[in-house]
C-alpha cells in the first residue's frame, strides 16, 4: 500500500510539465547518443551536466537518467544497420541484428531491439521500486568499514571487467583515487597536490576530468582515422515482429529483463556484461546454437531486452548505499553531490520527490523511448549521415562551453584540454578510462571511510574481517582478484569483458 | 624474460606507458609524503595518497614486466597509417583559445576557431564556412547566454 501511495506520489511529480520536458530532453539526447558512434552516455552526461544548473535538482537527475537508459535504446539503431554499435552494450546486438538486416529482416530487428527495450527497462524499474527501499533501510546499519568494503568491490568489480589487462585497469583506478584526493583534506583542512593552483583547492573537477577522458580524446583519437560510413540500405517497412517471431523472443525478453536488473546490480555491472551474459545463455539455451551470428532473432530480443534492464538495476547501489556501480552512476553521483543532495540510505527519507520522480520518470521515459524509436528509425538513419568534419567542432564547442560554464573559469576548460590529451596517450597504450571516472568520484569517500573505520579500530585491520558484510565483500574482492590470475577464468573474462572503454 | 622485441610474435603495446605512469606514481607517493602521513592509529592527510601512488607503481610494474615477457610492437606502430597531425593541430587550438578566450571573448574567439575546425578535415569555400561557424557561434550563444544565464565572457565586444 505505501509502495503504490509512494509511485502515485512519483507520478504526481514526474507528470509536472518541467519535469516531463526534461524527461522528453533526456530520452531523446541519449537515443541520439545512442545513435552516434563515438559518443557514449557518459560523455554526453558530462557534457550537458552543466546545462542542468539552472533546472531543479529532480528535473536535472530525470534528465540525466533519462540519456543513459535512452543511449541503451539508441545503440542498437546503428549495430543493427550499420554492423558498427553505437554504445559498447550494444556490440553483442551486432552479431544477429546486422546479420537480420542483411537477410531484408532490419524492421523486425529494430522492431524486437525497442519492444524488448521497453519491456526490459520496465520491470527492472518495477523491480527497482521493489528493491530499493528495504535496501536503503538495511544500509542504515552500515559503518564506514562496510562502506569502504563495498567501494573496494565496486572498483574491483569493473576492474576486472574494464578492458584487456587487469593491472592497467587497477592502475588507473589508483590514478582515479590519487585525483579524488587532491585539494583540501575533509578532516585536516590541508591543501594537498594544489601547487597553489586555485580551482585545485576544491579539488579536481569531474566535469572538466569526464570531459576530457571521454569527450575531448575520443574526438581527438577519430580525427586521425577516417570515419566514413556505409548505411547497409534495407527495407525498414514492417517494423513489427511477426506472431513466430514473438513466440521465439518471448523467453528470451523474459530471461534478458531478470538476468539483466540482477546483473545491473552488482558493482561493475550495468548494459554492457548484461547484455553480453543474455547472448551467451540464450545461444547455451538454444535447440539451434549453431544459428547464432547468422540471424536469429533471440540474439536481438535477448541482449537488448537485458541491457535496458541493466540500466534499473544499476540505479540500486547508487540510490540506495550512495556508491555508484560505473561510471555513467559515477556522473550522476557527481551530478547528484553539485545539486547538494547525498545518495544514500537515507535519500528515500529526505528527498522522495527525488526518488520517487526520477523512478516513476523512467516509466515515462521508457514508454516515450518506444514512441520515439519506432517512428522516428528513418530520422537516426538521417542523422548517422551528419558528416564527421561538421559533428567534430560541435563536439568540442561543447566541452568548451559546459566546463568554461562551471565556475566562469577558463583555467578549467585549460583542464579539460590536458585531460583530453591524457585520455589520448592512455587509450594509445589501450588503458581503460572508466576506472579514472569511478575511482574519482569514490576517492574522497574512500578516504573517509578507511580512516573513520582506522580511528574506531585503532589502527587495527581487523575491523574489515571482523564484520561479517565487510568480509564477505572483501573476500569476493579478493577472490576476483586471484580469480583473473588462473588461465581459464582469464578466457572467460576477455569473452564478456567490456569491448570499449567509452563507457 | 624476454628483451628482444623482434625475437617473439609482438603482442603488447609499447610499455614505454607503463614507464611513465611508475615515474608519475614515484612522484605522488614522494610528493605525498610531504603532507601528514600520520600513522595506522590516526591515518594524516598523506595517508591515502602515498598508498595510491605506490598502487600505481605497482600496477604499472606488473604491466611493464607483463610487457617484458610478451614482446611489444614498437612504438611507431601506435601511430601508424594514423593522421596524428589533425590530433596535434586540434589540441594547439584548443589551447590558443582557451588561452584568449576571456580576452577576446566567446563571440570572437569562438567565430575564429569553428572557422578553422570546420575547414579542418576537407577543404571548403571560406564563405560557407564563416557563415556556419557564425551561425554554430550565434546558436550555442544564445542557448547558453540567453537562456541558461551562463556567464560566457565578454572580452573586446563587450556582450
């Protein structure tokens, strides 16, 4: 009963025509963003994070909910019809999608990719709602020990999954914590690594750091290669799926929306591993496995159904412990602490309409994606064929703007061009950049947590082992670790692990 | 271990990356012993950034020995067949304009370097091209000045 006195309360502020437009502002740029190659959700959230200053708090989190879960619908467009995914959880869409299109099978395709979308995102917000709440009042009982567990879980759990070499990966996560940990200690008050810089005081900015990793260097990186694309020309009438083709999709939108919310939740997790999790169980579960690549609409329905599932489920630790599972829920965070408001257990309590909104919005936001998408196919197609030279200057025009627009700062858009230019040598020596992003963001928490649960223990180890959440968390942590070491588990890893670092 | 690049199939990538970002981790762990690394009891400000520095030297290690061990391409290869110079030409821009930007102002500086970017890759006729660049200039100056209020500087025009 409150459950349904709290999602009517959710509706009443999600339906507020500000909050409904930005909701219609946020699907509509990440099914963009979707769409583009080269430009994933968490450039596009760091880049429009500082247009959001002006709106309320619940609006700009709606929006920027509203662009990952949108980019999710989006990337399948282009691994569909051009064989090139749009966002790294769409890769796997490429095998059967583009193969589909090939066989004059694109309308059913694109068809499957946006129902399955839809339905996937949807019951993991059910599921969400479900979850979310009991969590957050269990979290209460939480102590800095457990919290510094989780966050060690959390960069551990993306580390192992973030690009070919785990040590790399662990490596920028310690650059990330290195780079939270600049400017002014929480506890000291003393300035650290600011070389008597002043927007160094306050510590290194998300924005101008997101910005640079994954904006400034991507456009930088594309600028060297040529980027000309060949739209496969198919039939997009018919786009949707025939009474054979549901049938054989059913299970596997059923299957995709549980493992992709369950996957969604774990640290590290969210579309990409879910979505490629959906691909290998579907093709395990087949009677005709050897038709997988060649096709088959369950390679569809099954990984797109579970990458926008992926996305509810990821929302979980975020909203409810405070500690975000990628680095898309890293960006909101950041977002998230600029507007002034903590994630955490206790959100739910003190901002409702915050959390309430923004889960009800997804709602919304899902049924205007399948709205959009459908109808809207042959104007993506349109807009794939902006040429580079003209979409490259409005790119960076962009960054410029947004982290200029922070704090009327020209020393940070100084920032962002140096991190672009180290997001360039780093991708060059194929270092993955999504660690940097989740590791600045939990830097400073991080800090706190280890040296709070250090004062309580005096100095003594033995309160992460001694507290039966924080050792499970660790030892899962640890046991990852040593997992990656062993030959067969490192296989199984560079099968489902991330194909691309922009996200 | 093995020393010779050419003698094995050339698999990583030049581990001249994992060198610098040891060197970069030497420099945190000793810039951060500066500050008040206090003690396991009551940890100081240089704490946790003395342990990340060293996590990166560690990690950047492992890699490098990792690197060692399977032969790496050499590091004209990261940059083979690949227009590094668009990438090199694009980076000073953006650097000369944020260095002017607040002196000349949005409107100028922007005008400036959207005409030159937009030119970059293919050449076109100067005339559309200033007048995209004025147009781009004029919409990102009205969405962000005009209606977010941000504060985008003034510089020679005064507006």
């Amino acid at each position: 009963m409150e459950t349904i006195h709290s999602l009517l309360f959710g509706f009443g502020v999600a339906l507020q025509p500000g909050n409904l437009l930005m909701c219609f502002i946020g699907v509509l740029l990440g099914t963009l963003v979707g769409v583009l190659p080269g430009l994933g959700p968490v450039a596009a959230m760091s880049l429009l994070l500082p247009t959001t200053y002006n709106v309320s708090p619940v609006g700009a989190v709606i929006m920027l909910a509203g662009i990952y879960y949108g980019a999710m619908y989006g990337g399948s467009t282009t691994s569909i019809l051009l064989n090139i995914p749009g966002e790294a959880a769409s890769v796997v869409t490429c095998l059967d999608g583009y193969q589909m299109a090939r066989n004059g099978r694109a309308g059913p395709a694109l068809g499957i990719s946006a129902l399955g979308s839809f339905i996937g995102g949807t019951l993991s917000i059910v599921g969400l709602m479900l979850v979310a709440p009991p969590l957050a009042e269990a979290a209460l009982k939480f102590g800095p020990p457990e919290y510094f567990s989780l966050m060690i879980l959390g960069m551990i759990m993306l580390t192992f999954l973030a690009g070919d070499s785990m040590p790399k990966a662990l490596c920028m996560a310690a650059l990330g914590i290195f780079l939270g940990n600049v400017g002014m200690d929480i506890l000291s008050g003393m300035e650290r690594f600011t070389f008597d810089i002043p927007i160094l005081i306050d510590g290194v900015g998300l924005v101008p750091v997101a910005m640079g990793l994954f904006g400034i260097s991507e456009v930088l990186l594309n600028l060297e290669v040529s980027l000309k694309r060949d739209i496969f020309k198919t039939s997009l009438k018919g786009l949707l799926p025939n009474l054979d083709d549901w049938r054989r999709s059913f299970w596997p939108v059923i299957r995709g929306s549980v493992l992709g919310f369950f996957l969604g939740i774990l640290p590290g997790g969210g579309g990409v591993i879910s979505s490629f999790t959906s691909y290998a169980v579907e093709k395990k579960l087949s009677r005709y496995p050897e038709r997988f690549g060649q096709g088959v609409i369950e390679g569809v329905a099954g990984p797109e159904t579970a990458n926008n599932a992926g996305t509810g489920g990821a929302f979980i630790p975020l909203l409810t412990l405070g500690i975000p599972s990628n680095a898309v829920m890293a960006i909101l965070l950041g977002a998230m602490l600029i507007y002034g408001m903590q994630p955490g257990p206790l959100l739910i309590k003190e901002h409702p309409d915050l959390f309430w909104g923004a889960v009800t919005s997804m709602y919304i936001g899902n049924a205007m994606l399948l709205v959009l998408n459908l109808p809207l196919i042959g104007l993506w197609v349109q807009i794939l064929k902006i040429p580079y030279r003209v979409l490259f200057p409005l790119i960076l025009l962009f960054c410029i703007v947004g982290a200029y627009s922070l704090n009327n700062n020209t020393a940070e858009v100084a920032m962002m061009i140096v991190f672009g230019v180290a997001g360039y040598f780093l991708r060059k020596f194929k270092y993955p950049l999504a660690p940097v992003i989740l590791a600045l963001v939990l830097g400073p928490m991080l800090e706190k947590a280890l040296r709070q649960s250090l004062l309580m223990s005096v100095g003594s180890g033995w309160i992460f082992l001694s507290r039966p959440i924080s050792l499970v968390t660790l030892l899962i942590s640890f046991a990852l670790l040593a997992s990656s070491l062993l030959p067969w588990m490192r296989k199984k890893r560079e099968d489902i692990r991330e194909p691309s670092d922009k996200d | 271990m093995n020393l010779d690049p050419e003698r094995k199939p050339m698999r990583e990538v030049h581990p001249g990356g994992s060198v610098v970002l040891m060197a970069l981790g030497t420099a945190i762990a000793i810039g951060a012993l500066r500050y008040d690394f206090g003690s396991f009891e009551s940890p100081g400000a240089g704490f946790l950034p003395v342990f990340a520095g060293l996590s990166i030297v560690a990690f950047s290690a492992v890699t490098f020995l990792q690197t060692l061990r399977r032969g790496w391409h050499p590091l004209r290869e990261l940059w083979k067949g690949a227009r590094w110079r668009q990438a090199a030409i694009a980076t000073a821009c953006l650097l000369l304009y944020s260095a002017f930007l607040r002196d000349l102002g949005f409107l100028i500086s922007t005008v400036l370097l959207m005409s030159y970017l937009f030119r970059m890759l293919e050449p076109a006729s100067w005339k559309g091209t200033l007048f995209a660049a004025l147009v781009t200039t004029l919409g990102f100056y009205l969405v962000f000045q005009t209606w977010l209020e941000a504060q985008l500087p003034r510089g020679l025009l005064g507006f």
